[in-house]
C-alpha cells in the first residue's frame, strides 16, 4: 500500500471511521487516538493486509481490535492503581437551542435520548449496534469484525433493540 492509497483510505472512510470511534470511546480525545492509532495500525500492516472486498469493514476491524486491546491494557491499569477514570461525553456539533425550531430541537431531544441509551450499554451490545446501524455493515462483515459467528452477533443486536426499547420506555419515550 502507497502512501497515496493511504492518503485515499483517510479521504473515503476517515469520516466515518471516526465518528465511529467517538461513539466507541465516548470521549473525543480517545476517539481521535484510536483514528489516528487505526490508520497507524493500517500502514504498519500494509503489506501483509490485503483489502479485496470492503475497506470500510477492514478498517473497523482495526479500530475495534486496537479498542478491544486499549480497554484490557486499561483496565489492567486501574485494577493494579486501585482508581477510577472519569469518561467525558463527546462534544456535540449540533447548533444551539435559540437558532432552532421547534421540530429541531424535539428532534435534538430524541437523538440524545437514544445516544444516551446506546452509550448505556455494554461493550457487548454497543459495539454490534453502531456497526450495524451506524456504519451500516452486514451481519456477515460484522462476525469477521468481531471474531464472532453470524448468530451471536445476531442475537447481540437482538437483546440490544430489547434493552434499548425498554430503556426508553421506561422514559416514556413512544417506540
């Protein structure tokens, strides 16, 4: 790979790959390392990668494998410090309240409301969930991703709409 299809990678999926990682991470500051860290891993492995079908899914599996590896290592950590480290929320882009309709701002409310339920669930059920809903892969895309047969990954999403709808009926938000 030549620093020019590297160059086209970030141009094509960069986008996507790191909102996709700010909804992994929760945190903005980590979700810029692990894009930076995933397109680092990319051209590490550049030559014994060979990306013939779905680039987009080659990369995630990147991101999500270094995600998966930054968590134990961190969670390493904390157990031999004995503390807790605090998770910011991701900065939001949308505009302020006063420049917004009543539509908008209503339709603001839903998205955080179902962001916040999302980032409430496990590792587990949210990694699936944005892989599927957010970036839009296959099932099939998602087990390779995930290192997990079509099955689990379906009954994964399964549990997760399950949790998520009784979560936000318990907000009193209509499904």
């Amino acid at each position: 790979m030549s620093q020019e299809e590297l160059e086209n990678y970030i141009y094509a999926y960069g986008k996507d790959l790191l909102s996709f990682c700010c909804s992994v991470t929760r945190n903005r500051q980590e979700a810029e390392d692990l894009y930076q860290d995933t397109f680092l891993k990319l051209y590490e492995i550049r030559e014994t990668l060979l990306i013939t079908k779905n680039p987009k899914s080659c990369l995630m599996s990147i991101s999500v494998n270094l995600y998966r590896n930054y968590k134990r290592k961190h969670s390493v950590r904390r157990r031999i410090l004995g503390t807790q480290v605090s998770v910011e929320d991701a900065a939001s882009s949308l505009p302020s309240r006063e420049e917004m309709t009543e539509e908008q701002i209503l339709h603001r409310e839903e998205c955080e409301l179902l962001r916040g339920a999302v980032k409430g669930l496990t590792d587990k059920y949210r990694i699936p969930v944005l892989l599927f809903y957010m970036e839009e892969l296959s099932i099939a895309e998602i087990s390779g991703i995930m290192h997990l047969s079509e099955g689990t990954v379906k009954s994964r999403l399964h549990r997760a709409k399950k949790i998520l709808r009784q979560r936000l009926e318990d907000c009193h938000y209509e499904i």
